[in-house]
C-alpha cells in the first residue's frame, strides 16, 4: 500500500464521515477512491479534499447527501432533468374523464391506491439519507 494515500478507515478519522458513508458517498458516484491491487479503497489528497468541500456544502446550503446525489443524476440524466423540469413548470389539470366535482375525491382515492401499493411492495434496503454528515 503507498504511503500517500489513506484506507477508509484512516479517512473517516481524518474527514469525520463514516466508513459507511464514505461506502455510500462512492456507491452514489460522488467520491471514488482509488482500490490497491488487493481492492481496499485508497483516498489521496483529491478526495481527502471532495470530501470536506462536500460535507462543507452540505452545512452551508443544509442539504442532505441525497439532495447532492440527486443533483449529480440531473446533470448526468437528460430524460430525468428533462421529466423534472416539466412538472415543475406544469399546471394542474383535471382529467378530462373526471366531472369537476369529483375531482378532489379522484384525486383521494388514487393517492389511495398509491399508497397502498407501495406498502405491498417489499421494503427493499434503504441507503442513508444524508440528514446526518458525520
């Protein structure tokens, strides 16, 4: 292992992220260290450095890691910014098959039904929010 660069270990002590962060923080595309031939995760300078210029960014704005990630996937992702952009910018609109006054009651009843498809999905694992920085 070279001298100029750090294990996760030694970089969660030096950056104040932990090693599961750092692992999360690489899985989202933000920080990639360098692997030694016998794949541990190596972190030099430059990403000693991403690294507290991004928990700096997330203190500064008070964003979440995940709002930094979703970020990174609207700059890479055209269909994404692209879907993104257009319901920010779109009006409401009532479906032309719903009568004006059972519209609220559509709207309740798919939300419904939304919802209770996704408590029948199986949890998958969750990856940390990014509420925490540390």
């Amino acid at each position: 292992m070279t001298t100029d660069a750090l294990t996760i270990h030694e970089s969660a002590e030096t950056t104040g992220w932990s090693p599961r962060m750092l692992r999360y923080i690489e899985r989202s595309g933000l920080v990639v260290p360098a692997r030694s031939a016998s794949g541990y995760r190596l972190y030099g300078a430059a990403e000693l450095q991403r690294l507290r210029t991004l928990k700096e960014l997330l203190q500064r704005f008070d964003l979440g890691l995940s709002d930094v990630v979703f970020a990174l996937r609207l700059g890479q992702d055209a269909e994404l910014r692209g879907a993104v952009e257009e319901w920010l910018s779109a009006e409401p609109a009532k479906p032309d098959d719903v009568a004006g006054d059972d519209w609220l009651s559509w709207e309740q009843d798919k939300h419904q039904k939304l919802l209770a498809a996704a408590a029948a999905t199986p949890a998958t694992t969750a990856e940390p929010t990014g509420g925490t920085i540390g």
